[in-house]
C-alpha cells in the first residue's frame, strides 16, 4: 500500500481515433507502475499484485480521479476528449464503484458522458446478473459502458440484447491476425455486424498497420485503437499528440 501512496502510480493514455475522419476524440486511460528502485513494472504483474492484495480498489480509484482531473484541466484544449477506465472484474459487483465515479465527476466538474467505463466480456459471463445492477447505475448517471476483449468469452450472445451497454471493443488478438487469418477476419467482420445490430459502437484495439487499418474503415467499423496510431503515452505527450496528430 506505501508504493500507491507514495506516487508510483501514473496514468498513461492511448489515443482512440474515429476511423471516418481519423481524429483523436477519446482514449483509454491506463495505469502504469513505475517503482523507484526497479523501474517500470508490466502493468500485468502490478495488476495481479493489486488483485491479489486487496488493493484493486485503490487502482481503480487513481484511475478514476485521475482521469476526471486530466478531463478538467483539459477542459478548454480538449474539450470533447472522452476517457476510458478499466474496472476489474471484482469490483463489477459492487455499488461503491458508482458512488466513486459520482463524487469524482462531482468534484472535477466533469460531465459524465466523457466517461467511459469498461468490462471485459468474460467478467460480464462470470457475474451475469449481478454485475447488471451496477452497470444499469452506472449508464442512468450518464457514464458509457464498454465490453472489452469482445470474442474471448465463448459465451452465447443473447446477453447482448439485455446488457446495458454503449459500445463493443473487439479483441486485439482478432484484430492483429485478420489479414493473414481467415477465420480471425471473420469474427471481425461478424461482431462488427453484430455490435450494429444491437446499435453498440464498435472499436478494434491492436491495430498495428494502414492495411489492418484499411481492412476494418471497409468493414464500417467505428473506432481505432493500436500502435498503428500511438502507443499509450504519458498525459503531456498525449495532449502533444493530439495538438499535431493528423490521422
């Protein structure tokens, strides 16, 4: 707990783009480690240590306020910015995560709707009807839910006609191997037509090249996210990013 309290936590944000006009309209806002005496820590390891620790709770809420006070500061650069945040699947079940997005939007002067909060799909299959309440709050304050990691869960898709939800992220490992693998660009392809027919937006993250690229802007995806575009950087380069980024 003295690491988070001390300040090696700091927010890393990566570019989302609107694939019709290539601008940077959002990004996902990511936790980074970086410990004084050992460097950067994988934000997997660091993740899993807070998990197991008890102290995912403090992560999501460094993340949450941090990303309301980035949005405030930014108010006048970027004024139509949106961020996304993770929320670990432990915590999908508990009220408190709406009361913490609440006063963080309370205090920072931050319209709910530039907040976007994201579940993976997998977490949404493990929790069903429990996790509902939670996001149906979270939507009803004006915030945007995400399901993450869209492909991975092996699940039905009924869910989706009764999941309060915004917006559809297709897995990286689809997205990365669409061009070489047929079966990869399938499911591309389908969950974009599905994510349209459930009026969900769709992003694919893991974009790493103009023809990956190319591929999902004649798919009618929406939303582009990967290396391709940036890496995560930290907030200063961002909004440099932004200023000069000319998609």
């Amino acid at each position: 707990k003295r690491q988070l309290k001390a300040g090696g936590l700091e927010m890393h944000l990566q570019p989302k783009t609107l694939i019709e006009s290539g601008a940077v309209v959002a990004a996902e806002a990511l936790s980074r480690w970086h410990d004084p005496d050992i460097g950067a820590i994988s934000p997997d390891m660091f993740i899993d240590l807070a998990e197991s620790t008890g102290q995912i709770g403090d992560v999501t809420q460094f993340a949450i306020q941090t990303s309301c006070r980035i949005l405030s500061e930014w108010s006048e650069a970027l004024p139509e910015l949106q961020l996304a945040i993770n929320i670990s699947p432990s915590l999908i079940t508990n009220r408190d995560i709406v009361e913490l997005v609440r006063s963080s939007t309370r205090i920072w002067g931050v319209a709910p709707e530039r907040l976007t909060l994201e579940i993976t799909e997998t977490a949404l299959m493990d929790h069903g009807d429990a996790s509902h309440g939670v996001l149906t709050a979270i939507r009803d304050f004006g915030c945007k839910v995400s399901i993450d990691d869209f492909g991975t869960g092996y699940s039905s898709l009924a869910y989706l006609k009764d999941i309060p939800a915004d917006e559809l992220k297709i897995d990286r490992t689809f997205v990365m191997g669409m061009l070489e693998d047929p079966g990869d660009y399938k499911i591309v392809e389908h969950a974009i037509n599905i994510a349209k027919s459930f009026d969900l937006s769709v992003v694919a993250e893991g974009i790493e090249s103009k023809e990956t690229l190319d591929a999902l802007t004649r798919l009618h995806c929406d939303f582009a996210q990967g290396y391709y575009i940036s890496k995560p950087l930290p907030a200063d380069e961002f909004l440099k990013f932004c200023r000069d980024y000319r998609g």
